[in-house]
C-alpha cells in the first residue's frame, strides 16, 4: 500500500495485519493476467511452469446466490455487517 510496511498499513486501515496481507495477494493475482504481457523475462510471455506456486483457477470461490433453506436474516450471513 503505497510503500507502507505491511504493519503500518495495517494500523491506518484499522485492520490486522493478516487482513492486510490477502488483500495485496489477492490484488497482484488479479492483476498478473492484466500485466503479464509487459514481462520481458518469459520468451513468447507465457506464464512460468507452475505459475509461481500457484494453483490455477480462481484464488476466491464465485459468490453462491441464496437458496430457500438459507438463512432469511440478512445479518447471518457472512460480512451481513448487522451491527446493532
């Protein structure tokens, strides 16, 4: 986050450290396919064997829609943010 220390970012945010951590990972995932084409260390650019230990598909699940035995109260669900 702007060449702050991961600690640090953490601390502006208000989030802790490990929050921190995913949100970069998930960000440079989502932009490797976006960029790969500006590396100049891969012949033809394909991604490198393996792609840097990664396995592929997405890193997230997709969101599933709600089903009718779901849970009805908005605030159960995960992230609902019910506060009271």
């Amino acid at each position: 986050m702007q060449g702050y220390p991961v600690a640090e970012a953490a601390r502006i945010l208000g989030v802790p450290t490990g929050t921190v951590k995913s949100r970069c990972a998930r960000g440079r995932a989502r932009l490797l396919p976006m960029l790969t084409h500006l590396r100049v260390d891969t012949v033809g650019n394909e991604p490198p064997e393996g792609g840097r230990n990664r396995t592929p598909g997405a890193s997230v699940p997709p969101v599933s829609e709600p089903t009718e035995t779901g849970p009805t109260d908005p605030a159960a669900a995960k992230g609902g943010g019910g506060g009271a």
